[in-house]
C-alpha cells in the first residue's frame, strides 16, 4: 500500500509538470510551448545546470522518478524552484502547502525553505551546534519518522535518542545524572522551581525508557539489572516516543549552553 509520501508525490509531480506551467507563477524564460500541441506550455528547464550551481551536486532526475522519493529530494526541488523558477512566490507556497496538507506530510513551505512542522513553536533554531553529531542526526531522523517502514521509524528514534543524550553531554557535570541535573538547571534556574523538578524528571524517565526498558541504541537484550529489555516494533508508540523526545530536545537546544556552538 502507498504511504502519505508516495500519494503526495504522485499528485505534486503531475500537479508540477502539467499545471503549474500553464497557471502563470514560472517564469516566462523557463517556459515553451508545444506547437502540435496548440501551443501548450511545458516546463523547459535544465535542472542540470541549476542543481550544479544551487547545490554544487547533480540533478537526482526526481521529476522523472515514480517510486518513493525522500524528504531531502522534495526538499531541495521545492527550494530551488521558489528560489530561480517562480515569478509568483505566494501563490506557489499556497499551492504547495495545501498539498502537504491534503496528503497528512508533516512539511511546510515557509520563506522558501521546506521545514518540518510537527513541533508547534513561535521558537526558531536560528544556531547550529555540532552539525556532525548533533543537526545532521536530527534532520535525518525527521525524515525517516515520517516513513512508513518500521525499519525506519526505528532509525529516527535511535537519532533522535542520541541526539538528546549529546545535548546533555556537552553541558558540565559528572555522570549521568550529574548532568541531567546541570541541564535542569538551565531551564529551571534553581533546584527549588518547579521547572527543574520536571525536566530532571522527564531526563530521567527518557534515560529509562531507552536504557531500560526497550532495546533502542545498545541493541542489548538484557540491561543493567539483567533484565530483558522488549524489542519495540509498535509503529505508534515510536512516534509518541520520538515527538516526547523530540519536544524536550527543542526545549534544551533553546535553554541549553551556547557557548558550546559551532558554526556552520
């Protein structure tokens, strides 16, 4: 069965090739016309040339492509178009976000840029940390939940999970739960807020749900006390998990050590 993604891409790609050069938001340069065809427009762009100049890459050839596609693919098409092929830029975002909702893709064209928008904020990340161990996990891992295979999901909860537990390495402290304290203290100022007591607590429950109780990152199947640990095949319960993980990584990326940045 297709999933969410594969019936989006069918609809955006003919919605692409066949409407939108006839519904005037391209740019007349990057249009032709077909002169058996009473002149019907047709898209007449080498994807070639503006993928090397964009992306210093080669064309994916995803406009030719029927299977699945990934995220990062949609991603760099919708940009590169919004930014070198549309005249009428709010009418295309307009048209491009009803898709992603029609078809349930956790996605949103803003300002150009295709971002994720399955964390509610009026917060922006604006700074990178570690892009290596820390950003390029996160992206990846926000691609893969969206999937349909388990395989997956597991992976974008296994990211996720480590991306976390780099966020709390990085800040001062001695041991695990030294540091879950340090990294309370960042968002609840004093051991005595209520703040502090939750996010403590929320570190603490995370660390023993996938340390514990599920064989998320050791793939172990015993832990520390030698219990054996569940493997986690339940396609909904990965997506709570990874959005509660998800949610407090958002929160500690905001509240946590700046000086720890490095640039991009």
């Amino acid at each position: 069965m297709e999933n969410n993604l594969d019936r989006f891409w069918v609809s955006f790609k003919q919605w692409y090739l066949y409407e939108l050069p006839q519904n005037n938001l391209i740019k007349e340069q990057f249009i032709s016309y077909d002169e058996h065809d009473d002149a019907k427009p047709y898209l007449d762009i080498d994807f070639n040339h503006y993928y090397k100049l964009n992306f210093g890459v080669e064309y994916d050839g995803i406009l030719e492509k029927d299977e699945t596609i990934t995220v990062k693919s949609l991603k760099m098409l919708t940009e590169l178009t919004y930014s070198e092929f549309i005249k009428d830029r709010y009418a295309f975002t307009v048209d491009v976000n009803k898709r992603l909702v029609k078809f349930n893709i956790p996605l949103k064209l803003r300002n150009g840029v295709l971002i994720s928008v399955g964390h509610k904020s009026s917060n922006e990340i604006k700074y990178i940390y570690n892009y290596e161990q820390l950003e390029r996990k996160i992206n990846y891992s926000e691609e893969l939940i969206i999937s349909d295979e388990l395989l997956d999901k597991k992976t974008a909860l296994d990211y996720i999970t480590d991306s976390l537990q780099y966020i709390v390495s990085i800040n001062d402290g001695d041991g695990v739960k030294m540091k879950n304290q340090e990294v309370a203290l960042q968002v609840g100022e004093t051991k005595e807020s209520k703040l502090y007591t939750v996010i403590h607590n929320e570190l603490e429950e995370i660390n023993k749900i996938i340390n514990e109780y599920f064989d998320i990152r050791h793939n172990e199947y015993l832990n520390k006390a030698k219990q054996k640990r569940e493997v986690l095949n339940d396609k909904d319960f990965i997506e709570y998990l990874y959005n509660r993980i998800y949610s407090l990584l958002f929160l500690l990326r905001i509240k946590c050590n700046k000086e720890q940045l490095s640039e991009i």
